[in-house]
C-alpha cells in the first residue's frame, strides 16, 4: 500500500479524540449558569466542530453581548471536566504511527484554541505524533483583520500548510467545515463516520470519501490523487493495524 500526499492533516475533536460529553456538558452548564434556556442533545452534539463563539450564537442563541463570559465558563468547566472524560478513538494511535513510519507527515488543524488544543493532545500522549498542531487564536474575541485571526477551518488549515512547508497533503475530519476548508486550500478531505457529522453530511460537502475505521482510512489515504510523483509505502506499518 502507497500513499500520494507527503502530509495529512487531522481534525481534533470528533476524529482523533471523542470528547465523551466533555464538550456538550460544558455548554449546558454555561447555558445553565447564565440562565439561558436548555438545548437538546442532538443541538449541542451539532455544536462540535463549528468555532464556539460562533456556535454559541447562530446554534444556542446565546445574545452576542454574553459570548464572551458563556465562553469563559465553557472553558473552566472544559479543563477541570472535559478533558478527563475525554478518550482516543479505538485505531488512532496505530494509524498515527504507521503514517510516521512510512515518511508521511502529520498535523493537527482543529478550531478549539491552540493551546487548549496541545493541553488536550499531551493529556493523551498524542502530541508526539505531531509536527504541527494548529488551531484558532486563544483570544476568541478577535475579529477579522485583528493580528493572530484565522477565519474558520479554511484559515487554520492554511496555517498548518505553511508551517509544514507543503501543499501536498490530504485533510481527515468527521464535519462539513473539514471538508470545506479542505476544498478552500485545494486539498482532498477524508471524512470518519465515527464523529459528529449527520447522516450524509460529509458527502454532500464533497468528502473524497468516507470511512468507518482506521484501516479504510489508511486505505482511502492509499487511493487519492497525487500532487507529486513521490509516493510513502504504508507495507511494513500497516500490520499494526
């Protein structure tokens, strides 16, 4: 088995990492703490994925005036809680590593703030496997044009690119925003069926495929289109799987 692309790129929450009601519970409490009104659980499961901020007001409805203090007690409630009852997702760790073995390059592009997102991935010993981890500004008040912004999924996954030194790399992310920023940098996307994406939600945003497990993630990885003519051999790596 070869692999095209020099680099692939990872989503965080939903692909590498299944936040186990971490996420969820921390915006209900923060909605429960201002008095907000209460959200189903298939609501706060569609707010995995999008920036917070952002989902607070266009999915929760939480007035724009009281973002910034929902989003503070989110992430109090999200360290203390959050990050322990998160877990790796079964066939990650032996992806990661057969990726590293044959050559490829890995990184992270994920809109949880960055170094929230490295507190995550070094909680699970997952940040080893890295060369790049990038994610949205820790100050989630910026705005468009402020020094540090990254507008959305398509901007962080810029970031990486660059700090990788490579267009030749391939996306992996269980929501439409993966794809669609993947698409905006003229990446493939792979989308996971373990994540948060509704039914049909990664094909109809043009996911160049969608797998159910790590092994046909690997394979799928095997099959895209290569921007160069050098290739990775996944043989020797791919037994751990």
């Amino acid at each position: 088995m070869t692999i095209a692309v020099s680099a692939v790129l990872f989503d965080l929450d939903g692909t590498l990492v299944d936040p186990a009601g971490g996420i969820t519970d921390g915006i209900a409490h923060a909605l429960e703490t201002l008095g907000l009104p209460a959200l189903p659980q298939e609501t706060l499961d569609s707010m995995i994925g999008p920036k917070l901020a952002d989902a607070m007001v266009q999915i929760a409805g939480v007035p724009a005036n009281l973002v910034p203090e929902a989003v503070a007690i989110y992430r109090r409630h999200y360290r203390e809680n959050g990050i322990p009852a998160s877990r790796v997702y079964p066939g990650i760790v032996p992806a990661l590593q057969a990726l590293q073995a044959a050559g490829v390059r890995l990184g992270v592009a994920t809109q949880k703030p960055e170094p929230l997102a490295k507190v995550l991935l070094a909680h699970h010993g997952l940040d080893r496997h890295f060369d790049v981890i990038c994610g949205s500004s820790a100050d989630e008040t910026l705005m468009p044009g402020d020094p540090g912004y990254r507008s959305g999924k398509q901007g962080i996954i810029a970031a990486a690119l660059q700090s990788l030194g490579t267009d030749n790399a391939a996306m992996v992310g269980d929501r439409h925003q993966d794809v669609r920023g993947a698409t905006a940098n003229s990446l493939n996307c792979i989308g996971v069926g373990w994540g948060f994406a509704a039914d049909g939600e990664l094909e109809a945003a043009g996911a160049a495929a969608v797998v159910k497990n790590t092994a046909e993630l690997l394979a799928a990885l095997s099959t895209l289109p290569a921007h160069q003519l050098n290739s990775f051999s996944l043989e020797a790596a791919h037994g751990a799987l």
